[in-house]
C-alpha cells in the first residue's frame, strides 16, 4: 500500500472534471473522516488527475462510495498513488 506523507492517509487520484470534482467533494465531505479532496491535478492521459486523501483504514469504504458516485458523476478513473501522482503501474 502506498501512503501519503499527508497523516498517514493514503492518496487516490481520480480523473474527472473541475465541475463534478466539486460535486465528489461535497459528497464525500458528507461522510466524516473518509476523505479529503485536494484542488491541486495533474494531466495524465488527457484527463486532470485530481488527488484525494483517505483516511487509513477507511479505503474500502471510500471505493464503495466512489462507485456509487459513478452512477452520477463523470469518474473515469481511480487510481492508488502517492503524493506526486497516481502508481506508474496502474
């Protein structure tokens, strides 16, 4: 598993928009302690990577809401990464 430096949280990155980033934000602060979203991405492919930092422990919870979010929100991507950027390999 890769980690932050960020708390001991683990980084996720997601593709999507700047619009529906502000709507997973929303959604997400919703449920305390799970996730923080960060404004900052980064280009990968075409598409802005925008970086999220989980909670330790809480990744299973956050994936389950994510793919919930899916079904409402334009997400073409989530990848484990670090701080610098989503995993190489994913």
């Amino acid at each position: 598993m890769v980690r932050s430096r960020s708390c001991d949280a683990v980084a996720y990155w997601i593709a999507t928009t700047e619009d529906e980033i502000h709507f997973v934000d929303a959604i997400l602060s919703a449920y305390d302690g799970l996730a923080t979203v960060r404004r900052e991405f980064k280009l990968r492919d075409g598409s802005a990577m925008y970086k999220i930092y989980v909670a330790a422990g809480m990744e299973a919870e956050f994936l389950e809401v994510i793919e919930h979010l899916r079904a409402r929100a334009d997400i073409r991507a989530v990848l484990r990464g670090d701080d610098d950027g989503p995993a190489a390999s994913e």
